[in-house]
C-alpha cells in the first residue's frame, strides 16, 4: 500500500473520524493493534476496530455492560468487514451508542 506502519494508522484514524455518524463526531485512538471509538461530545466508548489478518477488514467489537469489557457484535460471533461497511454497520446499530 505504500504506507508505513504509522502513515497506514493516521490514514484510519482520518478515515474513522471523517465518517459522518448521525449521533455525533466520534473520535479515534489506536490502542494495542486495534482503534478506540470514542463519542466526541461525552467521551462514552462507541465501539472498537480491530484489523483482521488480511488488512482490509476489521472486527467490530461493542461496550459490554454486563462483562465491563469488549465484547463481539455478531449473534454468532466475530462480526468482521471492510472498514467503510463497519462504519456504516456502527451508525445504524443501537447498541454502540447505548452509553451516550
């Protein structure tokens, strides 16, 4: 791709940030080989990308209350998908903005 390891990581983070979700401006840090999502305005954790094996597609992990940790999102598992179909999938389900 032509990046480094950290020109790859401010390219995401321009990418997530950029994004345009309609509950508000989210804000995102990389933290031990994955990305952070947190709410801009309150700061409540909104979900978690972490890059699968091949690069191109990362694993969507929401807050879990009930295990005060991250949890995955599927019904049956890892829910992994290229980083715009995983932005999309985090503005239109609930579950990642329960805490704001």
């Amino acid at each position: 791709m032509g990046y480094g390891e950290s020109g790859m990581t401010d390219a995401i983070i321009r990418r997530i940030e950029r994004f345009s979700f309609p509950q508000g401006a989210v804000r995102a840090e990389h933290r031990n080989r994955g990305y952070t999502l947190t709410h801009a305005a309150s700061g409540a954790p909104v979900a978690r990308l972490r890059p699968d094996s091949d690069g191109e597609h990362v694993e969507v992990l929401h807050w879990s209350l009930r295990t005060d940790r991250w949890s995955p999102t599927g019904p049956f598992g890892r829910t992994i998908l290229p980083l715009d179909q995983a932005l999309r999938f985090i503005a239109a389900e609930a579950i990642f903005w329960t805490l704001i």
